[in-house]
C-alpha cells in the first residue's frame, strides 16, 4: 500500500475588521483614515459673488422739539382751563359778604350791631340817622322810587332807607360835582332796577354809595370799586327780599310831616 506525502500545510487567510455595529457589520461610514481635515478658508466680506452686504443705518440721537413744545402748550392750556373753572366754581360759591368784605374801603356797619342802624320800624317826619349818607334805621313808611331813577336834587333820607331795606343801591354825589362826573355816575344806574341816584349836602367824598349797612365812599367817580360794590350788593342785601320798587315817592327835598305816597313793604 502505497503513501503519499503529505503537501505543505494550508494556513487560512484571515481579514482585519474594524469596528462593527451592533449587529456585528461594519461601520457604513468611511474609516478614519489619521490624516487632518483640510478647512476651508472663510470668504472675505464683500468678496465673490452673492448678496450684497448690508450697510449699517446711522441713528441721530438728537430729538425733534416740535411735538414736545406743541405738548407743553397743549397742557399749559389744559390746566389754565382747569384753573378757571375750580376758580370760577369757587368764586360762584362764595357769599355776597364775602366778596364785599374783599372791596377795599367797604365799612361793614352790619358788623357793628348798632341798634339804631338795626331799626326798621316805620315812622312818620323828620329823623336822625348814625351815618351821612344813612345806611339803615327807622324810615318812613314809603321808599324812594328805586327803578334806577336818577334824581337831580337831595331826596329825603327817611324815604331812600326804606329802598335799601328794599335791596336798591343808593348812589349819592357831592353837590356842585361836574356835570360830566354826573354823567358817568348816572350810566351806572339808569335802567338798572334797584339802584336809585341824588346829590347830597354836605358829602365829605365826591361818592358815597351804599346800601343797607355797607358803606363805599371815593374821590373818583371812575373807581372801579363804585361797580363792584353795584354788582357784589344790588338786590342781595335786602333785608324785604322781593318787595319791588316802583310806586313808591318820586319827589325831591325833605319828608313832610306826614308821611309821603303810599305804604310799601313790611318793615316793623
């Protein structure tokens, strides 16, 4: 039986595997290879084609003064409006004492509490009063007629204290004043209900004016006092609120011993 000699000895070939993944495969991806990745270098602003750069937009940091001056006014005016009416409401609620006592010269004779000024009764004749001109007293029973009469000689006083009770403003001058001094006083009461005009003997003002006690005298028949008293008094001050002025006594110079025309009001 013959032998055969035996031939050189197979030796399997094997692979190198990499890494595998978890189902035993190699990686997909390339194999690293070591060597360092070559960077691209960045273009250059403004280099190459495409968009082009944006150029950045200066702010001014200057404000306009137009709408902020245009503002102030518009609030300027806001509160001015605003400030008249809370003075206007507050001016409206004052008392009319209150806004005569601001008059400056004004004697309040109320204030004083003299019984004879107080006195309100009805009496016929010739009577004495405490003030020249009189603001209040005793009077008689008829009241000057008082629907802004301009009278161009003394009236008696007994009958013009009773229109003061009645709420009129009596307006006196000094006798012998100008006549265009007149003038500018009787503009002050013609048409005007409750006021009543006359010269008086022996004023020691050019004016006096007044109604049942209060009491403005004054040198200037310009004086703007003159109509603020008017405005500040005039039927307010009536002690007979209502009680009107007509049909009373339309003559000049001293009361009688009787009394004149007819009975008016309800003074005691």
């Amino acid at each position: 039986m013959s032998m055969s000699t035996p031939g050189p000895e197979r030796v399997p070939s094997s692979v190198k595997v990499g890494k595998t993944t978890g189902q035993g495969k190699p990686p997909t991806g390339p194999a690293k290879t070591g060597a360092a990745k070559k960077t691209t270098p960045a273009k250059k602003a403004g280099g190459g084609k495409g968009k082009k750069p944006v150029t950045p937009v200066k702010v001014s940091g200057g404000r306009s003064m137009g709408p902020i001056l245009v503002i102030g006014a518009v609030a300027l005016i806001a509160i001015a409006i605003i400030g008249f009416g809370v003075y206007s409401v507050i001016q409206g609620s004052r008392s009319w004492e209150d806004k005569v006592a601001d008059i400056k010269g004004v004697v309040d004779y109320r204030a004083q509490k003299n019984p004879k000024i107080d006195d309100r009764t009805h009496k016929d004749g010739t009577l004495t009063y405490v003030t020249s001109p009189p603001v209040g007293g005793a009077h008689n029973p008829t009241p000057q007629n008082c629907n802004g009469d301009v009278y161009d000689a003394p009236i008696a006083n007994e009958h013009a204290v009773h229109s003061l009770e009645h709420g009129a403003v009596w307006v006196t001058y000094k006798q012998g004043l100008p006549a265009d001094q007149v003038a500018v006083l009787a503009k002050k009461v013609q048409g005007k209900d409750y006021t009543l005009m006359s010269p008086y003997a022996g004023l020691d003002k050019s004016v006096s004016v007044q109604v049942w006690g209060y009491q403005l005298k004054t040198d200037d028949v310009n004086d703007p006092r003159i109509d603020e008293f008017i405005k500040d008094t005039r039927v307010v001050a009536a002690l007979e609120p209502g009680v009107s002025c007509s049909g009373g006594n339309t003559t000049t110079g001293p009361v009688t011993a009787a009394s004149n025309g007819t009975s008016m009001g309800n003074g005691k």
